[in-house]
C-alpha cells in the first residue's frame, strides 16, 4: 500500500459505514429441498456455514457499525438460486440507497460492498466455447441446487461467470470497491469437508450457456483502455483455499462449528487497523491451514481493507511484522532491538543502507529507526540499534526514511526560475537531485519553453517513447521534483528488461474476439501483434482479448501492466494470486486475458483525435515476486501526485537477484482511419 505517514491512522466515520452494503449467503443444508433429484448423500450437510455467516454479519453490526438495514443475510432454505441472483441485483447493484459512482463527489468515499458465501461448492464441465482451465468451471451451490423449481425447471447452481458478471456490472455502476469472501472449495467437489479430507460425493449438472444470460443482455461488457478499472477482476476476492484444493470445517474450542478459513481469518479482520492494513498483508498474517492455501486476488488488493479509492502514490507503508511471529492472542508489544520483515526487497530498490522509520498505529507518533540486516528480491529483514530497546505494537508499519541511493544529475540553464524547488536540500535524507555540470553530463535535462516544463530522460532506450515531456506546473512550482520522478519512473520501468540472460519462449499475443459473453473467443490465427507492434483502427463495438504464452522450459508468474505515455501512469492489468498459489503460466502453457467469461477490452479514440498510443508491459518470475507496487495510479502531473523519494535509472538494473525473470513490451497504436491498421 503506497500511503503518507500522515494518513496512518485515519479513522473509520459515521459516513463510512453508512455507505457499506452486504449480502451474505450461508447454506448448512438442504434438507428442505431433499428429493428423488436431491440426496443427503451428494451435498451432505455442513455444521458451520451458518455460524460462519452469523460472525460476518456480527462483525459488521458491532465492530464496523453497519446499519442492519444495509446487510441482507441468506441462510439455508431463504438462500435459493433465485433468491441469492435477485438480493444481489436488487441490495448491490440497483439499490438506489447506493449512489452510482460517476455521482460520488470527491470529498465523499467510494461506496463499500461486502459478499460473503460459506457453503458448498461443486465444478462443472465448462459450456461450449467458454474458456476455463482444464475444460471446468466453479460453481457455488444454493440452497435448492439439483431439484425442481415452482414451474418444474431443473435448479442448477450458479457458475462462476454468472457472479462474475454481476460483479463486474456492480463495479461499472456503484464504483470498484467491492469485496468476495468466499469459504468454499474452488474445484474437485467444491464441498466444505468436515474434519477431515474426502473426496467430491458428486459433481454439479452441466449449465446451458444461454442460462441467466437475461441478466446482462443488452449491456455492454468491455472496458475501454482509457477507462481501464484496473482489473478483469475490479473486486478483491479471499478465498478458502486454491483450484485444487478443498475448504474444510470443523469444531472449535467453545463446542461450536466453523470454516478452517473463516475460523482463523475473523479474528485477524477484527484486530487489523483497517484503514491502514492493505488485504494482501492481512491475508498474509493468517497462519498456515492444514490442507488449505487462502488466495488474495485482485490488483487492489494493495488498498486498505474496505478502503476505497487510495491513489497509489508517495511513500509506501509496509506492515511490520517480526521475524519469528507470535499468536494473535499475544499482544504484547515488539522490542525494536529484535529483527523484524517488511515485504519489500531489491527489486523494489532497497539497499544495504536503507533506512526505515517504525510509526505507531494508535497515534502516528515515530517509535524508532530500523536498519537492512538482509534483503532478498521481495523482502528485507530489519534489525534495530537503540539501547534501551523501544516496545512496538501489533500492526506498526515502516516507511522508508532515507533509500541511500545515489542523487540524480539533472541539468538546468542558470536561469531556470525552478531551480531552488528542484535541487532542494533535506536535512533528513539524502537528495535526489544534484545539478549537472553539462547536458552531456546529466541524466535528466529539464528546461522551460514559455508557460511548459520540457523534461528530457537522456538514458531513456525505448524507440517509440518521446524523448521529451511537456507539463504545466499550474501554479506549484515545489511539485517540480515530484512531477519529474514520475516521469522518471515511468520511463525506467518501460523500459526495464533482462539483458544478461533473457528467456527464450515468452510471448504476448491480442487478438480481436468473436461471440458474445460468456463465448467470447479469438481467431487463433490472427494474431494482432506483428514485431511488438499493435496497429488499430479505432472500432466502437470491436472487443479484444489477450493471450500469455509460456514456450520457456520455466513455469512462471506473469504480471501484465498498461502503460500510458500521455498521464505517465502505470496501471495492472493481470497480478499473481499471491504466493500460496502455483504458478498461474506452466512451461508449454498459457494465461488469457478479456476472453470468455472475462471482461473483454475496447481500444477506441476520443471524439476528434486521429491516434493515441500505449504500451503493453509484461514482467514473468520464475518465483513469485509481488509486482504490485508499480502501479502509478496518480498522474506525476496532478498536483497530489507525490514520488517514492528513489530515483532510477535505466543504467540500474531492476534487481531480482537470483529468480529467473524477464520483461516483454508491446506498442499498441490507434488510429482514426485504417490505412496503417492491422485487419
């Protein structure tokens, strides 16, 4: 989470929880629906799903202080397929309590919506033309699953394309800031077993393709680049476990059931300082479950829990955690004189000198000094100095003070008005610029030309990149050396890659798609991408998919970022789960990305301009390395922009140590007329 110090310990209010709405769904059993088409035997009944639901619905009610009326509870026989497809349209997405995001005002949050389902999960045989891994969908099971409905049509379960959609649709309509909590196997019976591991009794009956499809026909369903709501997948979602693995339940110490997943992960939701603590470390802070491997998906899973919109600027807040952890029970505090990890490495640019302010959770107040005892490529093991030590609380987070890193030559004529906001000098931390003695000398040259800044990258190596960078400064001269970071930052990590010893076998591939959702799929024989270039003609109506192939002798993690020349921002477009996954692109394999049930893309010009372009960045490790922290939300031109305080420059590599990795760019260039455009 990149966060001011400043903003630590901002305090959840009255207008917050108003504006937080849930549907929870917890199914123990079946037993009203029983019949020749529902047997005890293929769902049998679980004893904590409903407990489950309870807790969450507790946990909003008295810690988070939701109104009742904005949660809506399904439990066992109330949780029919009907009913859980129409509470979800009707609470979420077309509640008008809920205010559409395109009328939220700038001093009021983004609206939080929560959606939580703990039973029984099952997989089917995927339909026609929909692409799932290993030719299967997931599905969750409601309530009246395998039987018959009021008018005798079969009740099958609800696939996960279906949720999807009408997630996605929540998403474009009430903003982004959506959260899934699912405690239900994923694949292989999908069925919470209890105490103990067995295997799936029976699978779901396959669904007709054209099943629910009233419920986005007539919608558009693709997302503009320009408009990009940062993810195929704009929620968070927490799960259970993996694909492969099941979820389980069992007693708890006081006599009562619950999920293995939901058991030990309240407790940590209930204590974590929310609006501070990003779902990513929370999730990380949950132990190891026998059998089980929690997932964090989604690209803003980097945000505070239930946080809303929080540009990702200015110097990033790592959780603290000491090195050998202690049980949750155990709140007493942390001695600095001990060694503590923050999840970030060398590839995020820390170096033995690095230095970390500890800051306080309860009042923001700065605790202590930490210092690099070691560093690997995602994370740095921290040790304090001070005699007598200093005590730090459960869920301090650390900043860095000072990155130690070598200031950056930038020149400047004489004249320049902006010159005492640009080589400013820190009493605390060591510059980022120093003035060169010649434009040949320097690393950055800036100037001005009338009311613009003109910023040259003189070590920027990417052909089809301007050299130059023309902004307003709109009346701020002392954002000049925030602005010029951003732009920095965005030129060194387009044009990062492994030049020591690259893989052979990666690609990135677009194709136009054909069909319609969720059977949208490409022609395999047109591949769009001709030597790292997309040429387009701007298309309204014309949907675009993605394909990741992996032809290396590595399984490998993909991360697939959207660089924008014209704001400098760097937004995710693909993010690995998270560590306790397998890698997403086996050797020989692939990952797709706008195709089937997937949001697709649109890439189209606004009224009146003849072209635009962008680039299309993808990073591959052979260990998972979280990426996440790229993302340049903010543009370096908006005046709450802020800079990371490091600098870097193309002649630094970008250090993933040991791990295998490599980095892969396409251009994608629109076009008002087709003379130049692939077809």
């Amino acid at each position: 989470m990149t966060l001011s110090p400043k903003a630590l310990c901002s305090l959840s209010t009255s207008k917050d929880t108003e504006n937080f709405f849930a549907v929870i769904i917890a199914i123990n059993d079946a037993r009203h629906f029983f019949s020749v088409y529902l047997q005890a035997h293929e769902l049998p009944p679980l004893e904590g799903a409903v407990n489950d639901g309870r807790r969450y619905k507790s946990f909003l009610l008295d810690d988070l202080h939701v109104p009742s009326s904005n949660i809506v509870l399904l439990e066992n026989s109330s949780a029919t397929r009907a009913n859980i497809l129409s509470v979800i349209q009707s609470h979420l997405r077309d509640n008008p309590n809920i205010p559409d995001h395109t009328d939220v005002s700038p001093d009021n949050r983004e609206v939080t919506i929560l959606v939580v389902f703990a039973g029984h999960g099952s997989f089917i045989d995927a339909p026609e033309n929909v692409a799932a891994p290993d030719g299967q969908i997931e599905v969750i099971c409601p309530a009246d699953e395998r039987t018959t409905n009021a008018v005798g049509e079969y009740v099958h379960a609800i696939p996960d394309y279906v949720l999807r959609r009408l997630l996605c649709g929540i998403a474009a309509k009430k903003g982004a800031n959506i959260t899934v909590i699912l405690d239900c196997c994923h694949s292989g019976g999908m069925d919470r077993d209890v105490e103990v591991t067995r295997a799936a009794r029976s699978i779901s009956c396959s669904i007709p393709l054209d099943l629910d499809n009233q419920l986005w026909k007539g919608e558009k369903y693709a997302v503009p680049y320009r408009l990009w709501a940062k993810s195929t997948t704009p929620y968070v979602m927490l799960a259970a476990c993996r694909s492969d693995e099941k979820a389980s339940e069992a007693k708890n110490s006081d006599g009562t059931h619950g999920g293995y997943f939901t058991t030990n992960f309240l407790p940590y939701l209930q204590q974590a300082p929310r609006h501070h603590t990003t779902y990513i470390e929370l999730m990380n802070q949950v132990p190891k479950l026998r059998g089980q491997s929690p997932q964090c998906f989604g690209p803003r899973r980097s945000r505070p829990i239930f946080g809303g919109s929080h540009p990702a600027t200015g110097r990033r807040s790592v959780l603290l955690t000491p090195r050998k952890p202690r049980i949750l029970s155990d709140s007493s505090p942390y001695p600095s004189s001990g060694w503590f990890r923050v999840e970030m490495g060398t590839v995020e640019g820390v170096l033995p000198e690095t230095e970390f302010l500890v800051y306080d959770p309860n009042n923001n107040s700065v605790l202590c000094t930490l210092f690099v005892q070691s560093m690997l490529v995602g994370h740095t093991i921290l040790i304090g100095k001070d005699n007598p030590p200093v005590d730090i609380p459960r869920w301090s987070r650390a900043v860095v003070s000072d990155w130690k890193s070598s200031p950056v030559l930038v020149y400047t004529r004489g004249d320049f008005p902006q010159r005492p906001d640009l080589f400013v000098k820190y009493s605390t931390q060591s510059p980022r610029f120093l003035p060169a003695p010649s434009p040949e000398k320097a690393q950055i040259i800036v100037r001005s030309d009338g009311d613009e800044i003109v910023v040259e990258i003189c070590s920027q190596k990417m052909p089809r990149v301007p050299k130059e960078t023309r902004f307003m400064l709109k009346g701020n001269p002392a954002h000049l050396p925030e602005a010029i970071e951003g732009i920095a930052r965005f030129d060194y990590f387009l044009a990062c890659y492994n030049n020591t010893d690259p893989l052979q076998g990666l690609g990135l591939e677009m194709y136009r798609l054909q069909g319609v959702y969720p059977a949208r799929s490409p022609d395999p024989r047109k591949n769009l991408v001709k030597e790292g270039e997309v040429l387009l003609t701007s298309d309204v109506g014309a949907n675009y998919g993605f394909t990741i192939r992996n032809d290396s002798c590595h399984d490998l993690f993909p991360h697939l970022f959207f660089f924008d020349p014209e704001t400098k921002t760097i937004q995710p477009w693909y993010l690995p789960a998270g560590p306790r996954i397998n890698p997403p692109l086996p050797s020989g394999g692939i990952v797709t990305l706008g195709m089937g049930s997937d949001p697709s893309f649109e890439f189209t010009l606004s009224p009146g301009e003849l072209s635009s372009c962008g680039y299309l960045k993808l990073f591959v490790t052979k260990d998972y390395v979280d990426l996440g922290w790229m993302e340049q939300e903010l543009s370096p031109f908006d005046q709450h922009f802020e800079g990371t305080g490091r600098l870097r420059m193309s002649e630094e590599p970008l250090n993933f140590m040991s791990t295998i990795w490599d980095a892969l760019t396409v251009t994608v260039t629109i076009n008002s007329r087709p003379d130049s455009a692939n077809r």
